[in-house]
C-alpha cells in the first residue's frame, strides 16, 4: 500500500490551498458561488442511481447508518455513533462545496488495527481441502481504519474493542495532522461500530465505491 | 562567541528532534503492516466507477449493445417485490431479507478467487462467486453434482469419457438452489469450514440454513451478490 509521507502531503496540500485561494478570489467577483440547493444535487445523484444497478453506499447522517445499496435495492445496513456532532456538520458542509457530482469515491483504504477473522489452523484447514494459497482465504476483523475519498475526505471507522488499543505511528501522525497543522486537516467524519460491521464495512468500501452523503 | 554558542545550544536540540520526527516518518516501517486484499475482476465498486465514468456517444452505444446482449436471464429475471437474498462475499454471509429488515441471518462459504491453470490444454478456471444481480432459476431435492473438468485437473486425475464417472452424490447437501451459470446455493460435508472463502464459485450453507433457505425461496427469487 503505497503513502505519502507527511512532508511531501504537507507540501501538496500547501500547494492545494494557495491555489484554492487564487480560485476562490478569481471566482468571486463573479458570482460563481451561487449554487444549487443540496436536495436538489442529493436528489439528482440518486436519480441517477434509480434503476441502474450501481453498488454504492449512502452515509445517512439523519439516522447514523451507512447502507449499502445495489441501486435502489438496499443490501445492509450499518448504524454508527459519530465521535463528535459538530464534525458531521462541517463535513457535510465541506461536502456540498465540493458537490460536483453529488458523490465521492472511496479511493483507498488503511487498516490501523486488526485481527484474523479466522484462525490460522481453520485458514491453514480450508487451503489444504481447497488447494489455495492460505493468503487468499485469510480475512481480518479491522478494528480501527481509515477510507479516504476523493476530494480529501476522510471516515475514519472505529470499533469499541478497537478504541482501547495501542495507536500505530503512522496513525499517531494523522492525528497530529487532523488536530494541530490547519492546511493538512481534512473534512472528517469519526464513527463507532460494531466489530462485526466494521469487517463488512471495511470490505464494502472497496476502492472505486461511489459515496452518497444524505444529510440532515 | 559564548552567546553564539548558547544559542546554537538552544536552536540545535529542536532541530535535531523535529528533523529526526520528520526522517521516521518517511523512512520507519509502519507499525501494523497492512496487506491490501485484491481487487477481484468482478468487483462491483470497479463497475460502479465504470458506470459513472463519462463515455463518449459511440462507446456508450457498443457499451449498451453488449450490456443487453450479455445480461442473464436470470439477471432480467429479479424483481424485488418479496423477499430476497443477499451474499456478502467479504464476510461470507447470507441473508434473507425484505427492503425494510433482515429476516434471517446465517454464515456461508463463497469462492477462493483462486486460478486453475491446465497445463496440458491450456485453459484457465478463476474461482470467483460472480457479483450482482441474479435470479431462483432451478431448485432440487438430494442433487448429484457432475463433475466438470476442472474438479479432475485440481485432484490430478484423468477426465472420465463416461458421463456416469462425473456423478456424486455425496457432496452437495440436501438441496441445490440454482442462479445461473452453473452457480448454486447448496450443503457440504465440511460444515465447520463454512464462513471461510474456501469455494470454486458455488455457495455452501450449513444444513439447518440450507433447509430454511430452501423453503423460503421461489423461481425468480432474488440473489445480490456483492
């Protein structure tokens, strides 16, 4: 899984935001900012959605679920706890300055704390009977992770077993990141699930999956 | 020069410090090590993106050509007005469901998404549960399962001439639930292996699941599998 290393996305964020700001005070004068309702883009997208059979997942803020869907035909449901109510705010917010499309992408996924879903004697059992690589079979239980999207959005899911164990470096440095350096924070959202919706979350947001924010 | 000396002595332990944060960073190894699981050929999340993708006019129409040509029938089939089953090939579940609640909930075993290579003929079997929409098609009590070639090329035995040598009785459970293309919802003789990807492609349930599943289920019936 190939990062960046904080230096090098702090330059390119820092790059990021001069040029945002140039856009920002060449786009003002002339009135660009003036856009369109949420509902209407939120309802467009899903428009778009209806009758085609395209995977993706709706963050639902109204009733903190995530629900993953194959068009219009609900597949499963997962509830959250937001970590912090005012995030949910000003992500939805940042999320309908940059509506373009209506949804973002899940571009890749980082696990910060996990274990084997299945043990290794079961794992090392089925590859023998199935005559497969163990690797291939072998699935883990994340505990904390982290999806980022496009547009620099973040979800970073946690479970309640997860919250109490030892955090990594590199997760260490994102939070620093988020909390202290303001041109590197990201719009955020924090949620707890359960372990067993973490797992399926965590496979469900493969990277490509469209994300829908519905929003209060 | 002692001032010099004192400020270099104030300046010199930050800098080291924040330099030496800033060189882990790029250069430690991570704490937890993360393996990315592949991406599978028939990803849904990789057809979504597709789908969503802007294509020009003349791709769009070979696009729906192909699309209406290749569509199952049991894909056409599906209709959601009933219950309908769901398979998570991820965490290996299945549900039975309606658009408001899960009804039942149970463990199963999907596809390795392993390769088989026959070296003498040189054709390739990829061991995916396929992804997306799909209908009930077929429906059987006590089923036979008949061999095909790959189950004799992986075992290292020859392909049989006579059909009757690629019948089995013993493999496939009490039932046979059928959603195209050879795929099927069915029992196994190793229970205790169900939740894992251990799979060709097929669905394997425990024999109580597989009993409820059987009896709820009708011609048409749903599958989504993701």
């Amino acid at each position: 899984m190939a990062t960046c290393s904080p230096i090098s996305r702090y330059l390119a964020r820092s790059v990021h935001v001069a040029a945002l700001a140039v856009a920002i005070w060449l786009a003002s004068p002339t009135g660009a900012w003036a856009q369109e309702p949420i509902d209407s883009v939120l309802m467009a997208t899903l428009q778009r959605f209806k009758g085609d059979t395209i995977y993706h997942v709706r963050v639902d803020t109204r009733d903190s679920t995530f629900r993953i869907h194959l068009g219009e035909v609900p597949l499963l449901k997962c509830r959250f706890t937001v970590l912090d109510e005012s995030d949910v705010r000003s992500y939805s917010d940042a999320w309908s300055e940059k509506r373009v499309t209506g949804w973002q992408s899940v571009t890749k996924r980082k696990v910060w704390s996990g274990r084997p879903a299945v043990s290794d004697t079961v794992v090392g059992v089925v590859a023998k009977v199935s005559k497969v690589d163990p690797e291939l079979i072998s699935r883990v239980m994340p505990r904390r992770f982290v999806v980022d999207l496009t547009d620099d959005f973040i979800i970073r899911v946690m479970t309640v077993e997860g919250a109490g164990e030892e955090r990594s470096f590199e997760e260490k440095m994102g939070q620093f990141q988020q909390n202290w350096i303001p041109f590197m924070r990201q719009p955020h959202l924090d949620v707890v699930v359960t372990e067993k919706d973490a797992q399926t979350l965590y496979y469900a947001l493969e990277p490509g999956t469209p994300i829908v924010l519905i929003d209060k | 020069m002692a001032r010099l000396k004192k400020l270099l002595l104030l300046l010199v332990p930050p800098l080291v410090l924040v330099s030496g944060i800033a060189y882990s960073a790029i250069t430690s190894p991570k704490a937890y090590e993360w393996k990315e699981p592949p991406l599978s050929d028939n990803s849904l999340a990789i057809q979504a993106q597709r789908k969503l993708a802007p294509v020009s006019e003349d791709e769009e129409k070979t696009e729906g050509k192909v699309t209406k040509k290749g569509k199952k029938k049991s894909q056409r089939a599906a209709n959601f007005k009933g219950p309908y089953i769901v398979i998570d090939t991820h965490t290996n579940r299945i549900y039975w469901r309606t658009k408001d609640e899960i009804l039942y909930e149970a463990l199963c075993s999907t596809g390795t998404g392993s390769e088989l290579v026959d070296t003498v003929g040189g054709r390739v079997w990829r061991f995916h549960t396929p992804r997306g929409v799909f209908a009930v098609e077929s429906r059987a009590t006590e089923p036979w399962w008949r061999k095909p070639d790959w189950a004799f090329i992986e075992e290292g035995e020859p392909i049989p001439n006579n059909p009757n040598d690629r019948l089995d009785s013993e493999v496939m459970g009490d039932y046979a639930i059928g959603f195209g293309d050879g795929f099927f919802i069915h029992g196994t003789l190793y229970e205790r292996l169900i939740g894992v990807a251990a799979t060709h492609g097929c669905v394997r349930l425990a024999a109580t699941d597989l009993d409820y599943f059987y009896k709820k289920i009708t011609m048409g019936t749903p599958v989504v599998i993701f």
